[in-house]
C-alpha cells in the first residue's frame, strides 16, 4: 500500500489488497495450522438456519474473491505474495 502514497489516483480512495486466487475457508486454516505444525479438524455445520442466528458470521459463509483491478488502474503494482507466503510471515513470530 507504500506503493499508493506517490500515486495521486490512488488518493481518497478504497482498495482491496487481498490476493488474486479464491480460497476456501477450511484452506485457509489447513495452511495455518501447515505452518503452525498443527492437526486442523473442521466440522460442518448446516446452514439453514445458521445465518438467521448469527448474522455476525454471515460474511464467513461464502467464499470473498477481492477485485484489484481497480488497484491495477491506478498504476500501483498488484500484490504477488501466495496466501501461504503471506501466512508464514503472520504466524513466524508465534513459532
């Protein structure tokens, strides 16, 4: 995002920065507990009904694909770090 500040079509604006490539949730936390060396167990649980409930949790129950292009535009290099990358560098302090 450094990347923004000398941009000035990037200035009062909003941009995703998540990566290109859509994961599923139960990935992401297979790559994390990966990294952290851990056995990952995802239960299922049904969703009718689920969201009514907990409506809090509705943005977890589907798979977020984030838009760059707006990002590519604006002249500002795309992200290229993998998921798995960007993971290890997160959880590397905690090993």
């Amino acid at each position: 995002m450094l990347d923004c500040v000398s941009q000035s079509k990037t200035h009062n604006q909003i941009f995703c920065i998540g990566g290109p490539e859509a994961v599923e949730n139960r990935c992401y936390y297979e790559i994390i507990g990966k990294l952290l060396g851990k056995e990952v167990t995802i239960r299922e649980i049904p969703l009718t009904g689920y969201v009514e409930k907990h409506p809090e949790y509705a943005g977890h129950l589907c798979h977020r694909i984030y838009d760059l292009s707006k990002l590519q535009n604006a002249g500002v290099p795309l992200p290229s770090t993998t998921l798995e990358e960007g993971l290890q560098t997160t959880v590397k302090p905690f090993l």
